[in-house]
C-alpha cells in the first residue's frame, strides 16, 4: 500500500475507472455477441441488434475504453456480417 496520500488517491481513482472500463467492455461485448448469434442464425432481428451494438461501440470509444480504430474495425466486421447473413 502506498504512503503518500497522492498515491493513495491515484490508487483509488485507477481502480475505479478500472471497475468503470470493466462494465463498459462487458456491456458491448455482449451486444456483439447477440448479434453475431443472430446473424449466425440469419435472423430478421439482426439489423435491430447491429444498431444496438454499434452504438454500444461507439460509446465505449468514446469513453475512452476502446481506440477509435479499434471501435470502427469492430462496427465493420459486425456490419459485413449482418449484411452477408440478411
């Protein structure tokens, strides 16, 4: 445990934009996840997901939890998929 109050308070500051990143990445991971399952399963519902899931991406991005490049890699690959399936 740190002595210096500066670094205790970086401490807690890091573990709570840890626990914030956390949820925020869990959060879009499963919205990416439902509309792969649904693409997979080439359902109508899938477009309605993409937008969810998009949406989640884009808020992690800017949030900060993902890099812009990386937010965007994920929209297209997940906007490939849905079109393919439909």
């Amino acid at each position: 445990m740190a002595n210096i109050k500066s670094a205790q308070k970086r401490i807690r500051v890091a573990a709570k934009r840890q626990a914030r990143n956390k949820h925020v990445k869990s959060f879009t991971k499963t919205a990416i996840k439902k509309v792969t399952v649904a693409a997979g399963a080439k359902d109508g519902n899938a477009k309605a997901l993409l937008l969810q899931a998009v949406a989640a991406i884009d808020k992690a991005a800017s949030k900060g939890v993902y890099h812009k490049n990386t937010a965007a890699r994920k929209k297209s690959k997940l906007t490939k998929m849905v079109n393919k399936s439909v």
